[in-house]
C-alpha cells in the first residue's frame, strides 16, 4: 500500500506541514445540491464515479458512499482533512472518491457537485495543482460542466466564481504565536486577499499553533496568478517564524530547551493526555527538533497529529464509541509508546 500523505516530510517541512489545491465544479444539466432530488443526487454520483473510473488513473479510486457510513467513519475521514464538515453532515446521497495513498480526494455533493481536492506533504503548491488539473481534466472530458464565458465555473457560493480554486497551505508557527506577532500577521495577509484560520479551516481555532492559509477569492485571476501570490506570501511568512525562533534562541536558549524536555517527557510518561494538551506537547517538540533542540522523526510526529484526534483514536481502538476520559488514556498510551521506543 502506498504510505499516506500525511506521514511524509516534504519541502520547508520543518514549518510547512501540508498543502492543499482544491477545485470546485458543477455539472451542467442540474440543480446546485440542496436543490436536487434523491434520484438527481444518486445520479450526480454515478456520473462523477463513472467518469473518474474511466479516466488514466481511474483504477486507483475508490468510491465511498459517506451518506452511508457510520458517524465514526465519517468523522474520521473528516479529522483527516479528507472531506469537510459540509459532506459529513450533510443531507441526502454523498460520496467522495479517494485515491490508495490519500493524496486525492474528490468530494460529490457538497456545497457543489464535485470538489477535487488534492493533498501533499510540505509545501508543494505547483505539484498539487497540476495533479489536480489533470484530474479535472480527465473529468471534464466526460462530463458537462456548468461554464460561463465571462463568470467562468458557476459555484454556489459566489465567491468561488471564477477558477473555483482555494489553495491552502498548513503552516507550523509556534514562534510567531508564542510572540503574539501572529495577529498581525493575520491583518497583513488578509489585506492580500488571502486568510489565515484554524487546524479545520473556516471557523475552527488555532491547535498547536496549527494555521491554515489560504486565498480567499477566485474570480479574476487564473489558477498559476492565485498559487504563485500565495507562495509569496507564504515564502515571507517561513522567513519570518524562523526569524523569530533564532531570536526566541538568542534570548534565552535554556528556557526553551527546558520547555521542549519537559514536553518531551510528559509525552513519554503521561496516563492520560487530552486532545489540546497533546498538540500543544508535541507542537513544542517539533519546534524543539526544528530548532536543533532534540531529535526526533518530523515524520513521526506529523503522523501523531492525526492519529490522536478523537475519532482518529478511537477508530484504532476498534471500538465504535469511547468516552473523553477513555480516549485520553488511550492518548497517552499511544503517545507513551512511540517515545519511549
């Protein structure tokens, strides 16, 4: 099996975690999803699953029903940055197709009727955005798009008229954070057009000092002119968070160092950790590895963000339900074994 996308280091990944190229497409000949029938939305998807599966690539996707998965299930797929809230909790017939190693997700019936979303560790906004024209591409041939000569791809929500991209990279700022320096950097890089939010996107908070930026319009410029702006941006951002860590070092070395053991140690011999002390717990180990502090796996520890969310935990626990105080313990079980080792 392919390794997960997420469990890999990619480039700037001592601050970049991720990227993520979304594109947002509806089919010509039907209502937006919220307006369609039960028979419309089942045919939305197999349309979708028809045209995937006879594309170059077509064999390495897998088609999930989610209207039909288990809250767990879903919300798994969902802590995974998989599929959003929207198809999660949504109404009617959904589904997503998703690629062996995680990379590709193709989400049928959200907001829209197809949202191809592609996934890669680091930052690798050029790379995301091919593989994700490519697969629109491979789609459109076989499908109607709804296209206006002047509008471009018609969304519902207005703001993703245009190239109906959203382009998002997951940034570790831990420096910028802890010198309150992120709310300003927050104001600046809106006044660019683009926004900062939390670990889950629009309206979710800030874990482990865990940011999402992304832009926030699509109509007017191209899909080349939105990435390149981005990584522009995200190219003064890197600067500054690893300016301010050599400044946090200069100021007082033994102070953090302290903070990344104590961390560390916690991490190692806990009985019971929560969801929110844990990111903060392994956000200060990350910094410290980054900083040349302590050494540890950046891949590992990627990988560990994930695999304690709740639903993630408990998932692993192969049980369907578990109760806060039970997955802390089981938190910090899986937190104790992969450092003591």
């Amino acid at each position: 099996m392919n390794k997960k996308w997420y469990k890999r280091k990619g480039k700037e990944g001592d601050i970049v975690l991720s990227t993520r190229v979304r594109l947002a497409r509806n089919l010509r000949d039907y209502p937006f999803p919220g307006k369609m029938t039960p028979t419309q939305e089942r045919e939305v998807v197999d349309a979708i699953a028809k045209a995937m599966a006879s594309s170059p690539s077509g064999n390495d996707f897998q088609l999930i029903e989610i209207s039909s998965l288990p809250d767990l299930e879903r919300r798994t797929l969902m802590e995974k940055h998989l599929i959003s809230n929207d198809l999660a909790e949504g109404k009617g017939v959904r589904a997503m197709l998703l690629s062996s190693d995680e990379s590709v997700s193709i989400m049928i019936n959200e907001e829209d009727h197809l949202r191809i979303q592609v996934l890669g560790a680091g930052l690798c906004l050029e790379e995301c955005l091919k593989k994700a024209i490519e697969i629109d591409d491979a789609l459109d041939s076989n499908l109607k798009y709804a296209f206006d000569e002047t509008l471009g791809y018609l969304t519902k929500c207005p703001t993703n008229l245009g190239t109906g991209i959203r382009a998002s990279v997951m940034l570790h700022l831990p420096a910028l954070t802890k010198s309150g320096a992120i709310r300003s950097l927050a104001t600046s890089v809106g006044k660019l057009g683009f926004v900062v939010r939390g670990l889950y996107g629009e309206g979710s908070m800030a874990k482990g000092a865990l940011y999402q930026i992304s832009n926030q319009m699509t109509l007017g410029f191209d899909e080349e002119t939105i990435v390149k702006r981005l990584g522009d941006v995200l190219a003064q951002i890197i600067e500054h968070e690893r300016n301010y860590r050599k400044e946090m070092l200069k100021a007082g070395k033994l102070r953090i160092e302290d903070q990344v053991w104590r961390s560390a140690g916690t991490l190692a011999y806990a009985r019971s950790v929560s969801t929110d002390e844990a990111m903060q717990l392994l956000s200060d180990l990350r910094m410290g590895v980054s900083m040349g502090l302590f050494e540890a796996d950046i891949e590992k520890l990627n990988s560990l963000l994930w695999e304690i969310q709740p639903a993630n935990l408990t998932k692993a626990s192969g049980k369907e339900r578990l109760t806060p105080e039970e997955r802390d313990v089981r938190r910090a079980e899986l937190l104790r074994k992969a450092f003591q080792s």
